[in-house]
C-alpha cells in the first residue's frame, strides 16, 4: 500500500513523480486504467504523480506492469552515501527512449 512521503524519497520524489507520469502517458492510458490494472484507486495513482506519496516496491512493480513496464533496481556507488540517511537514484532512460522513439 501506499505511504505519506518520506525522508528516503526526498529531492527524488519529484522525479519519480515525472516518471510515472511519462510512463502512463506513453502507455496511453488514463489513470483510472492504471489504477484498475495495479489493484488501487485513481486517487492514489493521481497522488504517486503529484510527488504527494511514496510507494513501496511493490506499489512501483505493479504501476510498472499496469503501463507494460517491467521495474529494474540497481545500485551505484555513491561517495559520502554511507553519511547520508537515505540515497534513492531515479533512472528514466527507458522511458526517455521510449518516449522519444
């Protein structure tokens, strides 16, 4: 389910607030569709776009597969990010090709 924003998301929220967003629009389907096909509500979905929520991994799996999209994670090295509370790296090149294909 969803949670209310966090210190982990921080500066990230907005860009992956914008991935979602592209994600659905490439997929051309409104956000009820997306809602219906990841088993949640247009609201939240509306949310998750607006940088108002931070999914869980789970949440971000199924938007992922409601707009034909598979979810990758991966790990970077990052200097100084043992100092940091929280690191979270948002990568939308799929998207972006896809978008600009």
């Amino acid at each position: 389910m969803l949670k209310e924003a966090d210190t982990e998301i921080g500066d990230s929220a907005p860009r992956l607030a914008k991935t979602l967003a592209r994600m659905r629009s490439h997929s051309g389907l409104t956000q009820k569709q997306v809602a219906e096909r990841a088993g949640t509500t247009q609201a939240a979905i509306a949310r998750l776009e607006r940088g108002k929520q931070s999914p869980n991994v789970r949440t971000l799996q199924n938007v992922a597969r409601a707009n034909g999209f598979c979810l990758e994670i991966g790990f970077v090295r990052s200097p100084g990010a043992e100092d940091r509370t929280g690191c979270i790296l948002i990568i939308d090149d799929a998207v972006e090709t896809i978008v600009s294909s």
